[in-house]
C-alpha cells in the first residue's frame, strides 16, 4: 500500500502497443524525480522539514514538487509560466503550494528569461530558500533507477538491443533512464531523443515552427542535466507531426497521452522499424488532459502516421519541418546548447555521491 498518492502517480505502466513496442506510461513523470529529489535533499541533511523549497516550471514539474512537498512536510514556491492553466493552478492552491505565475508573453524565450531572474530575485531576499534546480542539479535523476530496474525485469534482454525514446526536456527522465540501463550491460541500449523546432538544446533554435514549440521537451535555454553524450540519435518533430503520433496513438492503441508522447511515439515507431529483433520503449510523460481542444479535437486534421517519416540529416544547418533526424553518435553539445559555468551540475554529482 502507498503511503502516499505522489507514490502511486509516479509508478508507470507498461504496456505493448506492438511487436516488442513497448510504451512506458506515466500519469506525471515527474513526480518520480521530485519524490527522490526531495527524500535525498532530507536525508543527507541539505533540507529539513518545514523548509521552503522554490523553482520555475512550465506545470508539470511544479505539480509534482507540490506533491512531494505535500508528501514530506515542505513549503513549496513556483514561478510558474504563463502556459500554466486553471485547472494547474487551482491544484497548486489547494496543495498550500504559492505559485508566482509570468504574465502573459507569446515569447517563451522571454517567458523562460522572466522566472528564472524571478528565481534569483526571491532568493537575495530569501537566501534559506532552497533551489531545486530541476534543470541543472541531477539530483533528479536518483528517481529514474527503480524505473529502469522495473523496465529490465520486464522487458526480455537475451542480447537482443533496446532502443530508449522519449522527450528530451530536463534531461533527467532520458538521461537517467539510459544510464541506469546500460549499467548491467545484459544487451545493447540505444538512446533517441526527441526535439521540437526552435530548441537551442540540440541545435534547432533556427527553425521555427509556425503552430507551438512542444512544451515540455524543448528549451530556450542551456540545461545542465542534459548529458549530449548519451544520445545515440536525436529527432526532430513539428506540432502537425506530434499530433499525428498522439491521435494515432489513441486511435490505435487507445493510449490517452500528451503533445510530447505523440512525437516520441512516432520516432519510436520509426526507430523500431528499423532494428528488426530488437525492443523498443518510448516514454509517455503524462495524460492527454491537458491537450484536449489544442490537439484531439483537431483529430479530423491529423495526417496519416504511416505516411511520415523523417529526413535524415547530417548536420544541423540541414533541420527543416516537418519531421528531421540525425545521428547523434554521442557528440557534445552544440556551443549554444553548453551549460554556464557556475551551475549545480558538478556540485549536484558531489552531493548525490556520484549516484546521480
């Protein structure tokens, strides 16, 4: 039994949606790496009970921080973007979490830009707070390893390679995922990562795309806890191509999942497509709630997912709509991708006593 309904909501589910394709469903991913962030920060003494714990998200993450702080006794501070909705919000109130929300700005560079100078601004009046740093401190990977451990009990090795799939964002969820299963080293695992246009993470922050930038997956901004290493390919998906992969994969499979989900899944059934034997899971962060009059009631315009595929690309002045990919091979960041110096990365992996 949970102690705890952030422990249920973080548990995934594994479903085959296909000959060894296999989706790995989330409610809220997050709440998986917040839950472990938190229970580390106590234990190793960095926060206490009754603390207050602050950071900027565009909703998801500040769901789940509001979980695990309702779960461990902690006051909770978020600056939230302008994309958070009334249903978010109300949540976050009823939680006791106190949510600064970015006014409106159809920059979300600028939107970005705003919380975390918001961040800085709180903390020279309150230096006891404590910054989570969901995008730079892996101390959000420690959640990641249960799930990885979960994923290889249930899904057959033998040898036969796995390919990982799912939205970049953070860097947490891939990343930690990768990691912790490529540790036995029981069969090869191959790590594809999904972008929107206009993300500086892996270099597409030249090409826009005339709908949205996925929220969730993308970034104006260098992260830290994006590990570009770990990537053996990486692509790219307009709005018009998630779409398609999300209705498809309600209409298919009767998976009811994000924006997000939808891009991964169409990479993933291309990726699989192309390792004959081989497994493949793709990563479902959360439910199709939040998607409703901007992605499924526009099903009747989705294009045919078995009519998409990428482009392939050799470098990334090549990136175009709708749908690119490129071998990542495990090159380093683009040069505008580079964490600043001065971030918890190297800081974190200290505190986490090189766990995370």
């Amino acid at each position: 039994m949970d102690e705890h309904i952030a422990e249920a909501i973080g548990r995934p589910d594994l479903i085959r949606v296909d000959d060894r394709l296999i989706c790995l469903r989330f409610e809220t991913m997050k709440v998986v790496s917040a839950l472990a962030a938190v229970r580390h920060l106590l234990d190793t003494g960095r926060v206490r009970r009754g603390d207050t714990l602050l950071d900027s998200s565009s909703g998801i993450y500040a769901y789940a921080l509001a979980l695990a702080c309702h779960r461990y006794g902690m006051r909770c501070h978020i600056i939230g973007s302008t994309t958070v909705d009334h249903t978010l919000r109300t949540q976050l109130a009823v939680l006791g979490a106190h949510l600064e929300q970015m006014p409106p700005s159809a920059d979300l560079k600028l939107d970005q830009k705003r919380r975390v100078a918001r961040v800085h601004e709180i903390l020279r009046v309150h230096p006891e707070y404590h910054w989570m740093r969901q995008y730079h401190d892996d101390i959000h990977y420690l959640g990641y390893r249960a799930i990885a451990e979960r994923v290889r009990a249930t899904v057959p090795a033998g040898g036969a390679p796995l390919t990982l799939v799912g939205g970049v964002g953070s860097g947490a969820s891939t990343g930690a995922l990768a990691r912790y299963l490529r540790e036995d080293g029981a069969s090869p695992v191959r790590l594809a990562g999904v972008q929107p246009f206009g993300s500086v993470t892996f270099g597409s922050e030249h090409v826009a795309d005339p709908e949205i930038i996925i929220a969730g997956i993308g970034s104006s901004i260098p992260f830290a806890n994006v590990s570009h290493a770990a990537y053996d390919a990486v692509h790219w998906l307009s709005f018009d191509t998630a779409l398609a992969g999300s209705v498809d994969l309600l209409r298919r499979h009767a998976v009811f999942a994000g924006l997000s989900t939808g891009a991964s899944y169409a990479a993933a059934r291309w990726e699989h497509a192309q390792l004959p034997g081989g497994t493949t899971v793709f990563i479902a962060a959360d439910t199709g709630h939040r998607y409703v009059d901007t992605v499924f009631a526009r099903h009747a315009e989705a294009a045919d997912l078995d009519t998409l595929a990428p482009r392939a690309v050799s470098s990334l002045g090549e990136l175009a709509l709708p749908w690119a990919r490129m071998e990542w091979n495990g090159a380093k960041a683009p040069a505008e991708a580079e964490a600043p110096l001065g971030t918890a990365h190297g800081r974190a992996r200290a505190a986490c006593g090189g766990q995370a």
